[in-house]
C-alpha cells in the first residue's frame, strides 16, 4: 500500500510539472510569434506589391520582373523569360515567389476549366 502511495505521488509530482513545462512553452510561443511577422512597407518606402499581394522591400528588377511573370502564370498563362531564367538567380527566385504566392488568384469555373 505504501509503494503504491509513493508512485501515485512521484506520478503527481510529474505530471504538475510537464504542465508548468507546457504552459511556459505556449506564454514564450505566443510572444515571440509577434517578433516573426513581416511588416509591410508602403510602396513609396520600397514595398513591393503585386495583384493586391505584398512581397517584400528592396527588390532588384530582374526579381520583380520574376514575381509578376510566376504569378501570371500561376493565374494560368505560361510565362517565363528562359534566358533570364537560366542566368539571373533573382529573376529564378521572383519567378518561383510569384508563381507560389499567387497560386490562389486562379480561377476555375464550375466546369472545371479555367478561366482566363
């Protein structure tokens, strides 16, 4: 009886603290998931937005000429300079954000064709 007592109460014992463990990891989550967020800059200080969406700051052309190209054809509509995909690494880049990001705005009708 008393060696069940004594792991009744070293179980009891542990379970508070993996709960005290728990709590302290969900305050620290939840306060440091503010500091991960992008804030968006306005066009007039860099921002880059494209179709409504923001992208980020400070972009190269090769980059934005990338983003808009991906996103049109996520819309639908293949298009993709292939010399400028091959040599310049942040039109690559811009090409594949664009084209991720963007993949919501396509439209499809109830037949299942898209719509253009």
């Amino acid at each position: 009886m008393v060696i069940i007592f004594i792991l009744k109460k070293e179980r009891y014992t542990y379970m508070k603290s993996i709960d005290k463990t728990k709590i302290m990891i969900m305050l620290s989550s939840f306060l440091l998931l503010p500091a991960c967020s992008q804030k968006k800059i306005s066009p007039e200080k860099g921002g880059y937005y494209y179709n409504g969406i923001y992208f980020g700051s400070h972009f190269t052309m090769h980059y934005k000429d990338g983003i808009e190209q991906g996103c049109i054809t996520a819309k639908g509509t293949y298009t993709k300079d292939h010399w400028l995909f091959k040599n310049s690494k942040d039109y690559k880049t811009g090409w594949f954000l664009g084209r991720n990001r963007c993949r919501h705005l396509r439209k499809i009708d109830e037949n299942g064709d898209l719509v253009l």
